[in-house]
C-alpha cells in the first residue's frame, strides 16, 4: 500500500472509529451539506488546508464535522486551532476517546514546539494537559496501545523540561517521576509488542536522562 493509499486508510479509520455511537440522522443530515462534501473528498485526496477551507464554513457543524476540521487542522499544522476543535467537541460528546488522543497530540506538539512562545511554565502545563488527555483516552478505550505510546512520549517530554537545570521548572524529583512514567507506559506497548526495537532504544534513552538527572 502506497503512502497516499495508506493516508486514506488511515483517516478513514479514525473517522470510523469516532463517528461509532453517532446518530444515523446526524451523519445524514451533515452530508446533505456542500461545504461537508467538499471537505470530505478534500481530506480524501490529502488536500487538508482545503478540507479546513470548506469545514470552518459548515453552520452549526455535528461532531463528525466538528472531528473532521479538527483533524485536518493538525494536518495543516494548526495546532491551537486543533485544540479548540477537539475541546468543542468534548463539550458536546464527552466520551469520545478519538477526540482527546487528537487534542493531546497538538497539545504535545505545541508544548515542544523549538519555536513556541510559551513560557516554560507554560509549556509543563501543556504537557500535562496533554498527558491528561491521553489518560482520558486510555480510561474511555484501554485496548488501544496507541494511547500508552503517546503518553509515555509526553511523559518524556514533561521530564527533560523539568529536568533540565537551566530552565525556571526544574525539579529533579518531578523528572525522576515523570520519566519512571514514560518508562512503565512505552514498556507496556514493548510488552505486547516484543518485536518493537525502536520502544526499546527509546527506553533505554529515558533510563539514561533518569539516570543522568543533576544531584
């Protein structure tokens, strides 16, 4: 399966997977809407800056819409956007595990950003919005190993900037914890999953910044 084969397949999944418990009536009455169908075959065609284009112009857009913008914004990298997305859809369906994956994802990304203009305090209270994310999505669907995957990087992340001494955050304890968390989440995906080499480096890497941490 080629790259954009694979694209496809892959958006279609999500899409599958998120719009399961939505109403029929719903998803009908969505894509009786232009700007949606034109948004829908855009996302298709992997053209997500025209898939954000047509989705921000649907009227009182249903969840799948509202899912769908979300998700092509963080493929056009537009991450703030993205979050307010996804935090508009959690407000109106609570339990849709696809949607806080999605937000802690650009929550992680924003938070580690080499250009952002968060403060540093700022961006730890990023990483654990994200973290928190991920936790909510692994309450709602704990099969997906995924999830675990993407905590135990965030976890990661929230460790280097609390561990590193040089920034307004440091604080060796909070690292050491975070890092033993990232630690116990990519090592219950390498426990499923033994063939995994690149979990295990990345494992081993987090045992040497737990190790290396300034006394």
């Amino acid at each position: 399966m080629n790259f954009g084969k694979a694209m496809k397949h892959f958006v279609l999944l999500g899409v599958f997977l998120f719009s399961v418990g939505t109403a029929a009536a719903q998803s009908q009455s969505s894509s009786s809407n232009p700007y949606v169908r034109l948004g829908n075959k855009a996302i298709m065609d992997g053209d997500f800056k025209a898939a954000v284009n047509a989705l921000e112009k649907v009227k009182n857009p249903d969840t799948l819409v509202t899912y769908m913008l979300g998700y092509s914004q963080i493929r056009c990298a537009d991450y703030n956007k993205a979050v307010s997305s996804f935090t508009k859809l959690l407000s109106q369906s609570p339990n849709n595990f696809s949607a806080y994956y999605w937000r802690g994802k650009a929550r992680n990304t924003l938070a580690v950003q080499g250009d952002s203009k968060l403060s540093e305090s700022d961006r730890g209270k990023m990483l654990q919005a994200s973290i928190d994310d991920f936790s909510s999505a692994i309450r709602l669907n704990p099969d997906d190993l995924s999830y675990y995957q993407s905590r135990g990087m965030a976890y990661r992340d929230l460790g280097i900037l609390q561990g590193t001494s040089s920034t307004a955050v440091y604080d060796k304890d909070l690292a050491a914890e975070a890092y033993q968390k990232s630690i116990d989440d990519l090592q219950h995906v390498l426990s499923s999953n033994a063939k995994r080499d690149d979990l295990a480096k990345e494992i081993k890497k987090v045992k040497i910044y737990k190790s290396n941490l300034t006394k």
